[in-house]
C-alpha cells in the first residue's frame, strides 16, 4: 500500500515525500508570519504555492532538484475571499495524486465550497485546511468543510494562530477548538500515513523551526 511522510513547517507549509519524489507546499517568506521562521536548508524536487503572497510564495527558499514527481499534481483555482476574489485574489486547491493515496492542499480557501469542489474533496485521503478566518476560511467554516470530507479521512489544520506563531487577526487553536471538536494535538512535526489505514481524526502538527 502507498505511504506518504508529511512534515510541517509552520503556517501553511508541509513538505509530502512519497514514491521517492517530495514538493513543497506554501514557503513563506523570512519575516512575513510572526513568531514562525522557515528552516534554512529544505529540499525538495518541486515547489507548489497556493498563490503569489509573500507568506505562501517564497519558492527561493527552497533548495529544488527539478526531478520529475512520481506522482500527479492537479489544481482547482478558488476565490482568497467571500467576493470571488475581489478582495485578495484568488488561491489554489492543490491534490496529489499518489498511487491510491490522495493529498490536498486547501492553499488560503476564503469562501465555503461549491458543489463541485466538495465532490472532488470527498476523495482525498488526506485535507490541509486553513481554519482561523480573516485571511481564509473561519473555524465554523472549517468544521463545514470537514463535516463533507469521506471518512476516513485525515484532517490537518494550518494558518493558525498559537502563541506567539500567527497573526493578531487569526483565531487561536482554542477558540478553534469550540467550533472543530476532538482535535488532537501532536508533539510532532512528521506523520507517516498509508493507504486504507487512514485515521479518521483531525490533528495539528508541531512545526519545525
């Protein structure tokens, strides 16, 4: 069965290793998230940011290979806002399509799904979701997103705020935790998940820094 390493490093950025192929998701720039700064030194064969903001965009950063990916890459483009885009743009959903695993990446979601979308994310595996408003979908709307995933399915959040890491703006992961119920809080920053052993769970990760 197809396994995959996922590790977090802080905001919205993961880097996925399968199939001997990885990518990055979202790098941000030094500076642009307080309290959160991106290791020196990540590789990885390819880059993949969700939109051209500073702290989601910052592909330098990151030491790439060009090798061909051993798996598929998709995208579904989605308004960063409730106004289609009029505000702050627009931002990708980003699936990897390993073997019979499937990853998705949510980029800065800013509005609830269409019919559409929800029906191509009941089939991943595992769902990235931003979850603490302003910039991105509001915990409420997180729980609704995730109330539409299949089970099982893993659920990761990001773009958070906690302590000192995230933005004055963002809700922090306990008033996230009154509107998406059981998040279990791991101490780590890497998780191994395989195919047909899914957990049915939504955590958060501990970032690397």
């Amino acid at each position: 069965m197809t396994k995959a390493t996922i590790t977090y490093y802080g905001h919205s950025c993961f880097k996925v290793e399968a199939l001997g192929s990885s990518i990055v998701f979202d790098p941000y720039e030094n500076g642009s998230v307080p309290g959160t700064k991106l290791p020196r030194g990540i590789k990885a064969d390819a880059v993949s940011c969700s939109h051209q903001h500073g702290d989601h965009n910052a592909a330098h950063l990151i030491e790439t290979t060009g090798k061909p990916l051993a798996f598929e890459v998709t995208k579904i483009t989605v308004p960063h806002d409730h106004h289609n885009g009029a505000h702050r743009g627009l931002s990708d959903i980003t699936f990897l399509h390993i073997g019979d695993l499937t990853i998705v990446h949510l980029g800065d979601l800013g509005r609830l799904p269409t019919k559409e979308e929800y029906a191509e994310l009941a089939k991943a595996d595992v769902v990235l979701i931003p979850c603490a408003g302003y910039f991105t979908i509001t915990s409420k709307e997180a729980a609704d997103v995730i109330s539409h995933l299949k089970h099982p399915c893993l659920k990761v959040l990001m773009h958070f705020r906690e302590g000192n890491r995230g933005y004055d703006v963002q809700e922090t992961i306990d008033e996230i935790a009154k509107d998406i119920h059981g998040i279990k809080r791991l101490k780590e920053s890497e998780i191994t998940i395989e195919a047909g052993k899914i957990p049915d769970e939504t955590i958060t990760l501990e970032p690397v820094q």
